[in-house]
C-alpha cells in the first residue's frame, strides 16, 4: 500500500478523513483496515496530485473508525519522533 498512487487509493476508499492538513484514504487490505496520509498543506497544495505516494500509512487496525484525522496523525508521528515523515519524492 505503501506505493499505491493518490488516484487509486482513492478509487478504492472506504472512508475518506480531510481537514486542512491533508487526506486519509481508509482502504481494506490484508489483515485489516489501512490509512494511507496525504500530507498536502505544507507544499501549499489543496489536494493531492494523482500520482503521488503516501507519506505515511497506518494499519492493520480492526475497524475504519480507528484512524485519526491527518491533522492528528501528524501530531501522534510528531510526538512519536518522527520529525521527517512528508514523502520528500515528489
């Protein structure tokens, strides 16, 4: 899931989480229910391009409710160390 473009992920979401930090794409996979993280606002962007990767992706979990909001996810990998988690391919 980790490489699985913004468009495609998208076309299968089960549950879509916005705010003003970015996209969470809630998708079923193996073992469970997935998020893949659109961080966008940093870039001065209001939405994904097609084509972009996940910069972060959480999951299995047993339900789609279980995911937070990109706005919150990022302050949980913030507050877990993860200082550089934007996907810098782009």
């Amino acid at each position: 899931m980790r490489q699985l473009a913004h468009r495609e992920a998208e076309a299968k979401a089960l549950k879509l989480l916005v705010d003003g930090l970015g996209e969470g794409l809630v998708l079923e996979g193996e073992g469970g229910y997935y998020a893949l993280y659109y961080f966008h606002s940093w870039y001065g962007r209001k939405a994904p391009d097609p084509d972009e990767t996940p910069d972060w992706v959480e999951g299995p979990k047993a339900s789609p409710e279980e995911f937070l909001d990109p706005y919150d996810q990022a302050l949980w990998l913030e507050d877990n160390g993860y200082t550089l988690f934007i996907n810098e391919s782009k």
